[in-house]
C-alpha cells in the first residue's frame, strides 16, 4: 500500500525506522549495515528528510546521529499511516478493545527497533481471556497478512519483568488510561 505512494525503498525503511518509535536515533554507517543499501541512497534520503524538518541530527564524536521531529506538524499523521501499512490500527480495534481488562499493549521486537517485519510481537498486560485472545489473533494475522507473538503479564507480574532484558525497550501502544 504504501510502496504506491511512496516509490523510494530506503525512504520507506526510514520512516520505518524513525517515525514507528520515535526516541529510535541512528547514524549513517549503522543504517547502511542494517538496510544494506547503499551509503549514498540513504544519506539523500537522509539528507531531504532533514531538510523537509521532519529529521532532525546532531552530532557525536565524529558521527552524526538523526532522530524523528517529533515537533513536526506531519510527525502524528506519519506515525498513523505507517501503523496503518504494518496493520497495528488493525490489531487495536479487533483485538485489544474486545478482550476484557486490558491495561496496557506493548510493541516490541522488530517493529519497536523501527524495521520491518513480517512477524509482530506485541505484550499484553492485564487480565486476558487467552482462548479468545487466539480467536481474535488469527483473524487480525489473516487481515494484516503477518504472524503475531505474544507474551501476556498480570498486573502482579508486570513488577517483576526486567524491561531491560527487552532490546530496544518496547513501545506502549495502548493504554487503558
């Protein structure tokens, strides 16, 4: 869907990678390794980015680190449209807000680092119906067309997980408050 608007791959990769978690920073090596693209492909993108406000950079040592704007007056609608293109809206209306006491919905693993991927890992915190929860995951993976793992914690057993164990720290995409 959102290769028909826009026809740059790296700038998709990088709207990924920035506006899904918006505290994500990088630097242009590291992106090159990660995407496996070309230096010079991702530093325009990187450069009209920037330009457009929608980056913004600073530097560190030698190396010049780029984070999403998030004062950027298009940065909410951005973030929207690209939980549209993973289907998160999706997973959000027809399993988060049918399933009882839900207190909090995490995103982590791929997705939280800001790539792409066709699995979504997602951490539920509440009181959850687990046969239904299955039900209502098959149907989401079946209109989003990616696989979703899941952990569920009660709120006893919220306390005692290591959150830094979880590697980029998960992004809260849902909370009952």
């Amino acid at each position: 869907m959102i290769e028909t608007l826009i026809s740059s791959k790296t700038r998709i990769k990088l709207l990924l990678k920035f506006f899904l978690n918006s505290k994500t920073t990088a630097y242009l090596r590291s992106l090159e390794s990660e995407f496996g693209d070309s230096s010079n492909s991702i530093r325009l993108e990187l450069n009209k980015l920037e330009d457009a406000g929608m980056l913004s950079s600073h530097m560190q040592g030698n190396k010049k680190i780029f984070k999403a704007n998030t004062g950027h007056p298009l940065f909410d609608e951005i973030h929207n449209i690209l939980l549209k293109h993973i289907g998160l809206d999706r997973i959000i209306e027809n399993v988060i807000k049918r399933l009882g006491d839900v207190e909090r919905v995490f995103l982590a693993g791929e997705f939280s680092r800001g790539l792409d991927s066709q699995i979504i890992d997602l951490i539920f915190i509440g009181n959850i119906d687990k046969a239904y929860l299955i039900t209502l995951i098959e149907k989401a993976e079946n209109l989003i067309n990616r696989k979703i793992r899941y952990l569920i914690y009660n709120e006893d057993e919220i306390n005692k997980i290591d959150w830094t164990s979880f590697e980029p720290e998960p992004l809260l995409l849902w909370s009952k408050d």
